[in-house]
C-alpha cells in the first residue's frame, strides 16, 4: 500500500470515504502531495483540465446554506442560477458559514460529508466530461466522480449555472 492508500487519511476525508463507499461510489479517495485548495492547483496537481474540477460552492439563500457544485472553468452567475432553481438571491457564505454548514473548510470542501444535506445543484457543464475530480474534505484530498455520481450523492439537480 501506497502512503496516500487507505488508513493515513485525515480524518474528514476517511468519513467522506466512507459515504461514497456505501452510496456504492468506486472512486477512492487519495491525498496529494501538492495542495487542491483551488481548482487550477487541483488540475495542476492532477494533471486535468480545470474544467474537470467539481469545485463544491457555499451559498446562503432565503436563510438557508446551499451548494453549487461548480465546474472549476467559470464563475457562477448567482442572479441566473437562482432564477433557474426558484431560489431567493444567492450571496457567497463567509468562511465561518462554510464552515459551520459542511464541517469543513474552504479549499476542502466536499459534495457529502456534511453535518445536515445542503440543498445541491450540479453545474451542467460538469456533465461534458467522463472523469471529474471533487474536494474530499480537506485541501489536499480528491475523489474521481462523475455529474451523474454528484446528482446521486447529493440527491441534488442538474443546472447550468454559468454565465
Ligand atoms: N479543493 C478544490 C476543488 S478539488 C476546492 O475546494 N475548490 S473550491 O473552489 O471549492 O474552493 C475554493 C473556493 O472557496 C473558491 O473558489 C472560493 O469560491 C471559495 N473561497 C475562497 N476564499 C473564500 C472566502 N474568503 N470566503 C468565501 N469563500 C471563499
């Protein structure tokens, strides 16, 4: 076994790990040397198109956190997507809203994992490729996935949610 394998991950991303292996999820969970806190330095390290990040996004909307997870290649368009949702206005959550909302911190934050489901849409443009990468609970852990494993996962719903 290599050192990134199995039993040396933090501890946050064992229990991510662990919700992905019983949604029946096959990608594994593995820690990178370099840092993923971004979405270029996620593609950098894995050798991807930024694209292929699923960046996991913390929003506050009518009162309630939501996430948006994000294809690392374009910015959210807030006043669209929550048009297209049926949403009040979405406003970025501070850090410490992040952080109270997924137990994890900004750079790290995954699809799953959280203390209560985030109300979740998936970015459509994540849908045009076979092999994303996403945040698996701290800013140098990942998980291979898919669009249709995140809608899965987070029980949330395709939208786009670019410019
Ligand atoms: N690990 C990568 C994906 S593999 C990742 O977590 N990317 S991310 O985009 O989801 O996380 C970084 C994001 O955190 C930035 O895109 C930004 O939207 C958000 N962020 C960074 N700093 C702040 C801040 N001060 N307040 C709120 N959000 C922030």
């Amino acid at each position: 076994m290599t050192p990134q394998e199995g039993t040396s991950l933090p501890a946050r991303s064992v229990e991510v790990a662990h919700i992905l292996a019983e949604a029946g999820i096959g990608g594994r969970v593995r820690e990178l040397a370099e840092s993923t806190r971004t979405a270029a330095e996620a593609a950098k390290a894995l050798g991807c198109d930024v694209g292929a990040i699923a960046n996991s996004l913390v929003f506050l909307s009518d009162d309630e956190p939501v996430l948006v997870l994000t294809s690392g290649r374009h910015k959210v368009d807030t006043t669209a997507l929550a048009a297209r949702w049926g949403r009040g206005e979405l406003r970025r959550a501070t850090p410490e809203q992040v952080r109270q909302s997924t137990g994890q911190a900004i750079g790290g934050v995954a699809p799953v994992g959280h203390p209560r489901a985030l109300p979740t849409v998936v970015d459509a443009a994540l849908s045009e490729y076979p092999q994303l990468w996403a945040a698996a609970g701290t800013p140098r852990t990942v998980f291979p996935t898919t669009a249709d494993e995140l809608l899965r996962i987070t029980g949330g719903i395709l939208l786009p949610v670019g410019p």
